[in-house]
C-alpha cells in the first residue's frame, strides 16, 4: 500500500513538497532508497560509477534480485521521478540532498573507506557551482568519527562552509536483503543524526509519513548506533549455534529451546534460528570494524569477537558431519542453496563458500543449485558443476548438504531425494518437514 495512504494521507506529495534527492551507490541500499522514496513522490537521481548498473536502471531494469523492486522501479523510471547518472554535477545540481550508499567493505579487518571519500570528494566538486543549501547523507555504515572527518574533504573540493553552505546528516540503514524495499519502507526506527537544524528539519520532513519512531542525535551516536545493532545480532545467532552445537550433543530439540526462549519478550524469537551461521556483507565487517574501532581506542570487544570465531567455525561443522558418515574424496555433493539467506541473489561472506572450498579440498565434485545466486557464485566457482534445478543437482550425489533456507526446499518429499546414489542428507538450515523426509540431519540437530 502506498506509504501516505497507509499512514492516511490520500494524496502523494504535490510538486511543491517533493523533495529532490540524489543517492550515490546503487547498491541493495542505495537503491532501495531511491526506489522506495520514488515511489513515494519524490524525485530521485541515482549516481554510481557502474555504467552497467546505470543502464540498466534507466531501462527500468533492477540491477539485484529484491522481492518487489522491479515493478516499482518500472513505475517509478516510467513516471519520471527515478533517473540514473554517472554524473555528480548533474545529480548534485538537480538535488537538494545527496545521500551517500557506497559500499564500506573490510581491508584487514578495518574499514575501508576509499569509496565513501571518492563519493564525498565527487560531492564536494559538484557543489562548487551550487548557491542553494545542500544536505549530504551518510546512508553508508562507517565507524563513528567517519561523517565528522568527511566535512573537510566536502569543504575542500567545494569551497564551501559547513553550516551555512551544506549540512551533514547521519542516516543509518537497517534493512534485510531478500526484504530491503519492504524493510525500507516499513522501518522499526529512523535514525538522524546531525549537527545543525536545517539538515534536522529537511530529514524529518522526508520520513515525516514514515509511522516510525525517529531517534534524534549527533552524527557518532548515529554511526555507533548501526554497528551496535549488527554487533549484537551477530552475537545473538552465534549464542544459538553454539547452544545448538550443545543441544546436539545432548539429543535436545534447539528450535524447542529456541522457541521457549523466544515467547520472553526481552529475548525475542527472532534470530534464533540455530544452523550454519550468518553471512552476507555486513555482520562480518561490520562487527571486525568495530572491534578495529575499540582497539584503536584502548578497549576491547571480547564477546564479539567470540561471535566471529565462533561464526567462523560453524560451516566446517557440516562438512565434519558429513564426514562421520563417508569419506570424501572422489564423492559428489550436491548442495542446495548458495545464498547467504534466502530470497536474495548475495553470496558475499556466503557460508555455502567456505563449504565448497573445503569439499573441493578434498576432492569432491560438487552440484550446486540455487534459485538465483548462481551467476553470482559463477564468479567465485567458475568450474563446479551448477545446476537448473533440485533434481539435476541430487542426481547421482553420493550425499546433499542444504545450506539456504529457500521456499522451495520446504516442498521436497523423500521422492525427490531418490535419484541419489546414497541418501545422506544434511541440513545446515533447518527448513526440510520431518513428515516429508525420513532419514536426515542437522548440522545442530
Ligand atoms: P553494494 O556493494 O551493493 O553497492 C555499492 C554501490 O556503490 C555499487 O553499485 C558501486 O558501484 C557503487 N559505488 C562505488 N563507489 C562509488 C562512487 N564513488 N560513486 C557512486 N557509486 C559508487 O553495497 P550495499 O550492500 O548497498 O551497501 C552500501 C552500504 O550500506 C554499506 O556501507 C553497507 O555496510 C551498508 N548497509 C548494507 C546493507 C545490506 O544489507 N546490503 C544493510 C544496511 C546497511
């Protein structure tokens, strides 16, 4: 439903009060944003340095595989409030806001910020020529003390006064892959962190119908308040691998635990879920950052840390029970799901990685299916087999790992499993129904 109708207003913003807004990165956020607050009314130019990507938006194509995100983008590019440029003169000069959406991925175990800086220095050069206020937006998820140390590269490239020429605003993201656009649209909170009150003002109007909570604070807090968000989620489902590496070893029901835990309103159901640990490209660096972050601080992040050693450990733990039941070597394993969860086509930090690595380590051949990360592992994997569907997959498999939790895999029945030449079948997300299959195991259960 339309955000404004949903929060009951009958109308989308009029020309007058569509905000202009520009979104540097193209990526899941980044798009999402610019879909999202397109479909809402307002104009939104899209930046990157991918000439690809931007062809494909203009044509109305979305680059990445989002539930939802391909009609509205068509409406959206159709309608004329979504454009696509490579240009920051252009964006910049046709927008009021710039949000930066770079990637901030890991070098080392500390963040690497090259591509927020070229964005922000690409920002600053477009703004020389501007004698309207401009808001820059940091959508990306940096350490704090980033944004601060960011304004004098802006002042330095534009010649302009923080304050009274730009604003500055921190706006962290928390969507889900897989949910992005829905999550985007539909926040738990905003946070907007600032240091003046015109950038305040301008960001409040933006996520005015948003019906979320809006947490108000400096640009730190706003940075600290991502990475203390991953950090503890990625904590959380460490603590239920390694209750569900236990609850194994006793002969108990870890999903039984885990939904007992969960009904404790301080607790919560959510991420609870015990299996092959957490990938995708950002609890890891995210929480290596902030650990980076502490020690250059004097300080010391020891349960995250555990968190990521204990993360790191946990996909070798399928392939160790696999093991208990065949040797490897010259055996084929088929493997359901690449993904790093389901419902995205992301394979970044993919546990599925670490597993085919290791079973090509010991000489096995490998099928692997997934709905729609297949072109995306290609680039890692070119040479292991990839198949069009389950069945390709399990035909002739000495044993099947599954190690996404797709929709699809909720459906097999002990038929589909009999085109394998021995039936071992091990599940590193718990998603197979016990009345449809017999004979499997978890890799905490
Ligand atoms: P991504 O890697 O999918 O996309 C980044 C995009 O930025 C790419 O298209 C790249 O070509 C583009 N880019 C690089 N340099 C550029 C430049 N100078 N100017 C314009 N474009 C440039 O990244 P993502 O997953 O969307 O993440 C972006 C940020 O948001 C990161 O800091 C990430 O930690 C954070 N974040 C990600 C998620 C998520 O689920 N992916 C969720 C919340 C926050």
């Amino acid at each position: 439903m339309n955000i404004y109708r949903k929060h009951g207003h009958s109308e989308i913003p009029n020309e007058t009060s569509r905000l202009r807004i520009s979104i540097a990165g193209t990526g899941y956020v980044g798009l999402c944003t610019g879909v999202g607050l397109a479909s809402l009314g307002h104009h939104v130019i899209c930046i990157d340095v991918d000439r690809k990507k931007i062809d494909m938006i203009k044509r109305g194509v979305p680059p990445i595989f989002e539930e939802g995100i391909e009609k509205k983008m068509k409406d959206a590019v159709s309608s004329g409030l979504l454009d696509a440029t490579e240009d920051y003169d252009y964006a910049v000069t046709n927008s009021d806001m710039t949000f930066i959406a770079v990637g901030t991925p890991s070098v080392n175990g500390s963040i690497d910020l090259f591509y927020v800086k070229s964005a922000a220095r690409s920002i600053g050069a477009a703004l020389r020529g501007k004698t309207t206020f401009h808001i820059v937006v940091m959508k990306s998820t940096v350490v704090p003390g980033t944004t601060e140390s960011i304004v004098s590269i802006i002042e330095k490239e534009s010649a302009k006064k923080y304050g009274q020429d730009f604003g500055v605003c921190v706006n962290p993201e928390f969507l889900r892959e897989g949910r992005a656009l829905h999550d985007f649209m539909n926040p738990d909170r905003i946070v907007i962190g600032t240091g003046d009150k015109k950038s305040l003002a301008q960001m409040e109007d933006l996520y005015k119908d948003f019906g979320a909570p809006i947490v108000r604070t400096n640009l730190m807090t706003a940075e600290m308040i991502k990475y203390a968000s991953n950090a503890f989620l990625a904590s959380k489902i460490s603590f239920i691998n390694e209750l569900g590496n236990l609850c194994k070893k006793l002969g108990l029901d870890t999903y039984k635990v885990a939904e007992g835990m969960g009904y404790d309103k301080r607790i919560g159901r959510q991420f609870l879920d015990a299996g092959i640990g957490f990938g995708g490209s950002c609890f890891r660096k995210d929480a290596e950052a902030i650990i980076q972050k502490a020690k250059s601080s004097g300080t010391e992040m020891r349960i995250l840390q555990s968190a990521l050693q204990t993360n790191l450990e946990q996909p070798i733990k399928i392939i160790e029970v696999l093991e208990k039941r065949t040797e490897l070597k010259g055996k084929t394993v088929a493997l359901l799901g690449l993904a790093f969860k389901k419902d995205t086509d992301d394979v970044r930090d993919a546990p599925s990685i670490c597993v085919i690595k290791d079973l090509l380590a010991k000489k096995c051949v490998i099928n692997a299916y997934d709905p729609e990360a297949t072109k995306n592992m290609k680039t890692i994997f070119p040479s292991i087999n990839y198949t069009q569907n389950v069945q390709d997959a399990l035909k002739g498999a000495d044993a099947c790992l599954i190690l996404t939790e797709w929709e699809e895999f909720k459906d097999l029945k002990d038929d589909d499993f009999f085109r394998m030449k021995g039936k071992i079948i091990i599940e590193g997300r718990r998603v197979l129904q016990r009345e449809k299959v017999k004979n499997f195991e978890g890799i905490c259960w």
